[in-house]
C-alpha cells in the first residue's frame, strides 16, 4: 500500500494526510491496523529552544511547526510548557481562560 510505503520512507502521517486528502488520525488507524511501528515525533529540548527564537522572531506556530517538522499544536504545547506568552492570530498576546477573571 503507497501509504504505508510512504510513512516507512519518512513522511509524516500529516503530510500522508495532506498527500491523499485524509486526516492524520485516519493515517494513523491505517498504519496501526497493518502494524506498521509508529515514530514518536517530538521536540528536542534544542528544537524547542530554536522554536521559541523563531516564534520571538515573530514567525507564527504554523510557520515554526513546518519548519520544524512538526504540526502548530506540538510547538503550542512546548512552549506553554516553557511559560512562553503566545499571540493570537492578529499579533495580540494571547488571553487564557483564567486570566479573564
């Protein structure tokens, strides 16, 4: 199967999704039923360091988790995890839940 011939070559389960229009969790499902060993696809304690001077620089999540190799959410992840402010889509800083107390 291309897919599962893709994923073993190196790509990613999100650009398999992109690549035949699925989302990544269905990649996933179609890897797992063939037994196919997943990769765990993090970030170096480096990488994240390097996320957060692009994302200062000004790049968005997007922007940094395409570089990096990785979706907008694990580079999210990591910086909240390092205490760094995010921005909103326009610039802004970024409003959690519990500051709006």
């Amino acid at each position: 199967m291309e897919l599962i011939a893709g994923y073993q070559s190196g790509a990613t389960v999100y650009e398999l999704g992109d690549r035949f229009d699925i989302e990544r969790r269905t990649v996933s499902n179609i890897l797992h039923r063939h037994g196919v060993p997943m990769r765990r696809r993090g970030l170096s304690p480096d990488q994240v360091d390097h996320a957060i001077h692009l994302y200062n620089l000004g790049w968005s999540l997007a922007r940094v988790g395409e570089r990096l190799g990785v979706n907008h959410t694990t580079v999210l992840n990591k910086l909240r995890e390092r205490g760094i402010p995010t921005r909103d889509s326009h610039g802004r800083p970024r409003v959690e839940a519990g500051d709006l107390r």
